[in-house]
C-alpha cells in the first residue's frame, strides 16, 4: 500500500530545538545553549551528547524525560542533571507548551542523574541567599555531584540591581532571561564598559571570564536562570563581601 504524503507547517511543529549559542558563537570555552519548545503531547526524538554533561531547566509548562531508560516528571523550574553520554528523550504530557532550556558543557566523568525540584529548594532555607532586593535559589550546587556545572535561578524585585559588581577568574557563565525586563552590562573595566543592553523574556547573555555583570531590574520582577561552567562554586559563598554589600567590587 501506498502511504500519502503528510504536510508539517513551519507553525505547527509538535517539537522545535534551536542552539542558542556555542562556545565560539558566545566568546566562552566550555558552555553552550539551546531550547526546547515542545507542543501538548509532544514527544522529542532520543538524544546524547557523548563528551558533554547537561541541565535540563523547565522555562514554562512541564515535561517527562526519560534517561537511560527511567522516567522524571518535571514542573515549571525544576532541573534535571544528565550525565556525560547518557541517551534521554524529552515529551511534553500537558495540555500547554512546554520550553525547556538546555545547557551543556565538556565532561571527563559519569555522575548520576539529579532531579533538582523547584518547589522542593525554594522550601529548604540552606539552598536559598537572601539578598537586598533579590533571592538566588541554588538549584543544581556543588552539593550534587558533576564536572563543570552549576545552576540557579535569581528573582529581582522591582528597581534592584546587582551590588557589588563581580567577576570570575574560573569560571564562565550564561545568564537567561526568563520574565519580566532588565538591564544588563558586561564589561571588563569600568574605563571599557560597552556592552550595556535591555534584556527581557527569552534572552541570554554570555559572560566569558574576567567580565563583570551587574544585572538591573526595572517597574517589574525579573527572573534569570544563571548556569556557570569551570570551577564549581557560587560567588557568594565564597566572598563574604559579596553577601555584604561592603566592596566596590569583589573578584573570585
């Protein structure tokens, strides 16, 4: 029997993945980016990054994803940790769109699988910094175990901004814009300070090492997902300063 042909609008794409950036195309060595967008019922083909571990980070909507052969049901803002090579396929088991933010970087070893759970850190008070006009959630810390990466959320009241400014001398990073709207800068000195941009839903900003990055909110609340890549830390809890408020600048 001959099957008919089956037209796929461009619009009506059940699951889209688009890379967001790659080392080269962000000036870093180590991260990169993509996105899922995945229609209800969904179900994405199988994938693995064999030289490469990586975060899944639900942006809106949920998903299931099956790694290796077991299953993780996934809520707005929650991450998922996948190791180095491991194959998993992402679906979507809703009724609404589904977007998920994939962050990957180079990876020597095979760490298990994490399942960080928004609901579960925005309760624990150890993985929460409270700072003036903001609160950082560490979702995937240095607790759980991986090569290079580590992953939070920041939520910005409105008219905050980041104090003091910092910057790494081992570490690169991505900020991804996920409501509401902002400012950014990244800049290696003040006496240099050209990249100063309006960022709002759906953005990304690289932050190669040695840039600061001060980040502003604006009349609304503004909520980024942050991933590092190189050393595994989080800047205010290595720099009392930083927490304090009380330096010009910190560098870590």
């Amino acid at each position: 029997m001959i099957q008919p042909g089956v037209l796929l609008r461009y619009a009506e794409a059940p699951v889209l993945y688009r890379e967001r950036l790659t080392p080269e195309s962000g000036h870093l060595d180590l991260l990169s980016c993509g996105e899922y967008q995945l229609a209800p019922a969904a179900r994405g083909p199988r994938a693995a990054h064999p030289d490469e571990e990586a975060l899944l980070a639900v942006w809106f909507g949920a998903a299931a994803v099956e790694v290796a052969g077991a299953g993780y049901a996934l809520a707005a803002h929650d991450m998922l940790y996948i190791p180095k090579g491991a194959p998993y396929r992402i679906a979507n088991p809703g009724r609404e769109a589904a977007g998920l933010w994939l962050l990957r970087a180079p990876a020597e070893k095979v760490h298990p699988v994490v399942h960080a759970r928004f609901a579960t850190v925005s309760a624990e008070e150890r993985r929460i910094r409270r700072l003036k006009g903001k609160t950082v959630y560490l979702m995937f810390d240095v607790t759980e175990a991986a090569d290079k990466l580590v992953a939070g959320y920041t939520f910005f009241e409105p008219f905050a901004r980041s104090w003091p400014p910092h910057n790494h001398t081992d570490q690169e990073e991505i900020y991804i814009f996920l409501e509401g709207r902002g400012a950014m800068e990244v800049y290696e000195s003040p006496e240099t300070l050209t990249f100063v941009r309006e960022v709002s839903r759906g953005d990304a900003v690289t932050i190669p090492r040695l840039n600061y990055h001060p980040v502003f909110s604006q009349d609304e609340r503004l909520e980024f997902l942050w991933s590092i890549a190189g050393a595994r830390y989080w800047v205010g809890d290595k720099s009392r300063e930083f927490m304090a408020g009380t330096a010009p600048s910190v560098t870590t």
